[in-house]
C-alpha cells in the first residue's frame, strides 16, 4: 500500500456533516478542521454528539451526509475499510481488544493501512507495560493495559490521523499521567489527534484547539492560547 499522498497542511476538515441511527438525527452539520500534527478536542456533556462525529468520520453510523476531507481525499461516500487505508486509526472507548488473545497477538493482528507502522520493538519502547505483559492475556491486563494495547495496536497499522475516544476513563491518575506523557510525544512526532475527552484537565495541557458540541452541532471553538481568557465560559458549556 503506498503512503498516503501530503496535501498540504489539513489533514481533516469536516462540513455539513449530518449522522443518523436509524431514524434518529444525531448530528446537525457539524464543522471543524484540523491541521497536520494538531491535537484537537471534541468537548460537551454525554450525548451531545462526540463520539457520533468520530463514528460518522468512519462510516460506522449508518446514514450519513456532508463532506469529510482526509489528506485531500472526499470520504463521506466511502466504506469503513477504505477510509481507514486513507491512514485513519480509531481508538473506541470500549478498546475492543482481543481478550483471549496475548498482548503480542493483539499486536501481530492489524492490517497495515500504511507502509510505516510502528514495529513490536517501537510499541514497547513507548509503553514499557506491554513489553513486561507481552504474553499475558488480555484477559489479565489492567484497565491502563488494555487502554495501552489499544492505543498500540492503531500504531501497528500506520495510521497518521487518530480518533481517541475517552481514553482515560475510569484510569488511575498514575495511568492518565501516562497516557499524557504518550499522546504529546505522538503529536511532536507529527501524528494527527483528535480526541474526545471527559477530563478537561487531560484534555486542556494537550490541545491546539477546543471545539464544544452541543446537540449535534459546534457550538464554540477556543484555542490553547485563549484557554485562560475563555476557560469560565467553556466550564458553562461542560458543567452538569
């Protein structure tokens, strides 16, 4: 599979994107763009409609309009597998590990989207847990592990543009630590992040830019520079 082509500096711009489940609008025109190495949130109180705009990026909501932009390639008409060859990874919030399978199985079993996957020696460099665990099943791995096993295995297939989902929920403060530390060295690697997030703390020391999604729409965008002038106003946004 030859690399994915570079256009330029966006790697994803979303426009109009309408999602259903069947016959349930979720998603009202949504709007945001991010640029190559940006690390962006998707923000707002549960169902507002985060994680449906990662699912509909890659087709997995069912019906779907509006245009979705992937390094310069149309996606909205395209099936899962081939928005995934386009150098998409996606990280559920449920991790969707192999359970009986051991952490280096997990690992051998993605298809490579791109030619420059991490290798088994790179994954275990980046998260030494799985390295000492390699043979255990994932049965056996902590809460962090699996979190940990299923961020590595996204890295395995090449993809540059990630999809996180709530990947620090319900983790020891220890393991969101870490995952902290890991999600900055991607983004200074030149990885592409978007990340929908319940923890703001996490969220806030990591992001280029903040977008608020309030029933299926952008509502507001603050970026990393106006955090602090405009942090009270995105606490009204998130609070219960």
């Amino acid at each position: 599979m030859p690399d994915v082509i570079d256009h330029g500096g966006e790697m994803l711009r979303v426009t109009g994107l309408h999602a259903f489940y069947g016959e349930s609008h979720i998603l009202h025109g949504i709007d945001f763009n991010v640029q190559r190495g940006e690390l962006v949130t998707l923000l707002g109180r549960n169902g507002a409609g985060r994680t449906t705009t990662l699912k509909a990026i890659l087709g997995l909501t069912g019906r779907r309009s509006g245009s979705v932009m992937i390094n310069g390639s149309e996606a909205i008409a395209m099936p899962t597998h081939k928005i995934a060859h386009l150098g998409v990874g996606w990280c559920p919030e449920e991790r969707a590990i192999f359970a009986s399978l051991s952490v280096e199985e997990n690992l051998n079993l993605p298809p490579k989207v791109r030619s420059d996957g991490m290798t088994l020696e790179e994954i275990y460099a980046l998260f030494p847990n799985l390295w000492e665990r390699r043979r255990s099943q994932g049965t056996r791995l902590s809460g962090g592990e699996q979190q940990m096993l299923a961020m590595a295995r996204i890295l395995r297939t090449g993809a540059r543009l990630l999809l996180l989902d709530e990947i620090t929920e319900g983790l020891a403060p220890v393991i969101v630590k870490k995952l902290g530390e890991t999600v900055r060295l991607l983004k200074s690697r030149g990885y592409t992040i978007v990340l929908v997030e319940q923890n703001f703390r996490f969220a806030a020391g990591i992001a280029d830019r903040h977008y608020v999604i309030e029933h299926g729409h952008v509502v507001d965008t603050v970026s990393a520079a106006d955090l602090d002038a405009d942090g009270d106003r995105l606490n009204r946004y998130l609070s219960v």
